[in-house]
C-alpha cells in the first residue's frame, strides 16, 4: 500500500485526487487550511469506503510552518501506517484569481505567488527526506498557462504566471529528482466547476454555457475529471511519464 499526501484537498481538485487515491488502495493524509469540515467529510468518506486517511491543517502560504508539518507528517506515517516514507505528493493547495494586471497590488501578488509557487516549491523541498525513492509528484497548474485566458473578465495574469511557473519547475524536478526515481508531472485542467475563488461558477452561472460551447467535449471540467489523470499519473500506469504538463480540459477552446 502507498502513501499519498494532497495539499488542499477538502473540496473540489484536492479531494477528488485523494478520493481517486484512496480507490486505489493508498493511504491518504490531505490537508485543509480554513475548511476543517470538508477535510473531515473526505476523511470520513475514504474511511467508509474501507481506506485510511488524515486530515492535518496546513497553510501552503507561509513556509514558515513547514518544517513543523513535516514533523507532524512523520508523526501520522508511523503511528498510523507505521512507516516512514510517503509514496506520492499532490501540490494542489491554491487561490483564484480574477484580479485584473492594473488592479492588482504587491500584497495580491505576494498572496498569490507565496500559495501558487513558493509554497509548491519549498513544501517539496521539505517534504524530500519522507519522500520514498521511486515516488511520483503531480503538481496541480492550469490550463490558463498555456493558452488562452479563463473567461471570467480577465484578471488571471499574475495567477497564470504562478502556474506557468510551476510548469516550468516541475520539468526541471523531473530532472533534478530522476536520480532516485522519482517521477514529477503537472495536470493543467481547463474550466473547472469547483468552489475556488468564492464558488465563482455558481455566482456567474450565465458564464458556464459560453465556456461549455468552447469546450470540445460540451461541459465544464467536474474535479473527478482531474483527480482521476492525477491518480494515474501517480500510478503504475504512469510510471513511465515524467517532465510532463497534461492539460484535461476536455478540449477547451481547441478549434472552437
């Protein structure tokens, strides 16, 4: 049995991929920062199901608490699982968007940059002895990276820097980390029906059908849709892709 870690995962992305996880049979520590209660609800809902999981608080913004959850992390593994290594890591944890470039202030920028990117980078940094040789990473980008803007008027261009930036690290990881195994990849998902940003989707619900109509396949992403390319990417199917950005999407703005 594996071990997976996923930042973020009381709602939406997060907690699909630790959901996909735990069908697979992995243990499941996933974190939560201000939504205690949808932490509890997957855990209770993995532990249903017959799996194992914990949810331990974590704020992927300040780094300044990392080196006391990774001790918390080495706690949980050997009293629960009674190891010592985890097996894949998820960096999920994030922020919406929507801030438009001229509005934007170097306290916006910071919140944004210090949960997008300088958490993925130093959590997994810290997070590299409990680590075990031959694990896999998935890092959590957007597909706003790499293409067009999401159409939600504008304002993504500091939070689809972040995430190129994670693109960029992540096949750099794949490098660095391939010394011991370890395999490193990014999912970049396309319009997605979560509550990031204050549940954006269902306060602009005139929105969804303009972006369904620019979607090849007719819908807006549902979070199993990603979680289910994270779990594979962390599995044995994946185990000879590495340095790569998937973008699930369902084909959005492709030809349309």
């Amino acid at each position: 049995m594996g071990i997976t870690l996923v930042t973020g995962a009381s709602s939406g992305i997060g907690r699909a991929s630790a959901l996909a996880m735990a069908e697979r049979g992995d243990g499941v520590i996933l974190t939560y920062n201000g939504n205690k209660d949808g932490a509890e609800e997957a855990v209770a809902a993995i532990r249903q199901a017959g799996g194992t999981a914990v949810a331990l608080r974590l704020d992927v913004g300040d780094s300044s608490t990392f080196p006391s959850f990774v001790d918390e992390v080495r706690d949980t593994l050997e009293s629960v699982w009674q190891t010592d290594r985890i097996t894949s890591l998820v960096n999920n944890a994030g922020i919406g968007g929507g801030t438009k470039f001229a509005d934007t202030t170097e306290e916006r920028f910071d919140d944004l940059v210090n949960v997008l990117f300088r958490g993925v980078f130093f959590l997994t940094q810290r997070l590299l002895p409990v680590l075990a040789d031959g694990s896999a990473i998935v890092n959590v980008a957007s597909s706003s990276a790499r293409s067009n803007p999401i159409d939600l008027a504008g304002g993504y261009s500091a939070y689809a820097a972040c995430k190129g930036a994670v693109i960029v690290l992540t096949r750099h990881l794949a490098v660095e980390l391939s010394d011991r195994r370890i395999r490193v990849n990014s999912v970049s998902p396309g319009p997605t029906h979560t509550s990031i940003s204050g549940n954006a989707f269902d306060k602009m619900a005139h929105l969804v059908p303009e972006l369904a109509s620019k979607t090849l396949l007719g819908r807006l992403g549902d979070p199993r849709d990603i979680g289910a390319m994270v779990a594979v990417l962390l599995s044995e199917e994946g185990q000879w892709i590495t340095g790569q950005d998937i973008e699930v999407s369902g084909g959005y703005r492709l030809g349309v």
